[in-house]
C-alpha cells in the first residue's frame, strides 16, 4: 500500500515539475525564478505574532489554494509576469512538499500536515 506521506511527498514533485514546465514554456527567466522562488516564506515572519499568527500565515502562503486562484484570475488577460508569479509560487509549494515541509498547526512550527500522514 503506498502511504500517504510517500504520496504527498510525489504530489510536490509533480507540482514543481509542471509549474517549471509551464514557467518554461511561457518564456519566463530562470534569473526570475531564482529572485522569487523564496518570497512565500517571507510569511514565517507571521511567527513574531505568535504561533497561531504564524501557522495562519505560513498556511496560507503554502496551500495551492491562493496561488491556483490567482492563476485562473490573471491567465487570460494580465501581462506575463502576473502568469510567471502563480507558477514560481506553486513551484515553491511542490519544492516544500517534496523536501517534506508541510502546513503548519498551531502547536508547532515542526508539527506538520505530513507527519500526520
């Protein structure tokens, strides 16, 4: 049986590839990637107001919810650069899923949604 830890862990691989992938083929600069691959975690600043502050902020940057939404918002009818800034930000959240880092709980910053898987 394929656990759900080990399937997570896939999920984030597969996301990273297919955000790259799509990144790639709308022309986006890999020096740009490079520059905002790290902004989601600018949220972990939420932990200087506590830890439920925190594990709000954290998650919200590090769900595919948001990122999701702003893609199907700005595909259409925004400048390239708005498309580039979904796609690094769904490439982040894989990349976190892969190495194992998941939604934060409230307890602690280390308890995540993939331990409980």
């Amino acid at each position: 049986m394929l656990k759900p830890k080990w399937l997570l862990h896939v999920e984030g691989a597969a996301a990273l590839l297919a955000a790259g992938m799509l990144y790639r083929q709308s022309q986006g600069g890999w020096l740009l990637f490079s520059l905002l691959f790290l902004v989601p975690d600018v949220f972990m600043l939420g932990y200087l107001f506590g830890q439920k502050m925190g594990a709000i902020l954290y998650n919200l940057a590090h769900t595919y919810t948001l990122p999701l939404l702003w893609l199907a918002m700005v595909w259409l009818n925004s400048p390239l650069w708005c498309r580039w800034a979904g796609l690094i930000w769904i490439a982040h959240i894989g990349w976190d899923r892969l190495l194992g880092y998941g939604l934060k709980y409230e307890n602690s910053f280390k308890e995540t949604h993939l331990q409980r898987a």
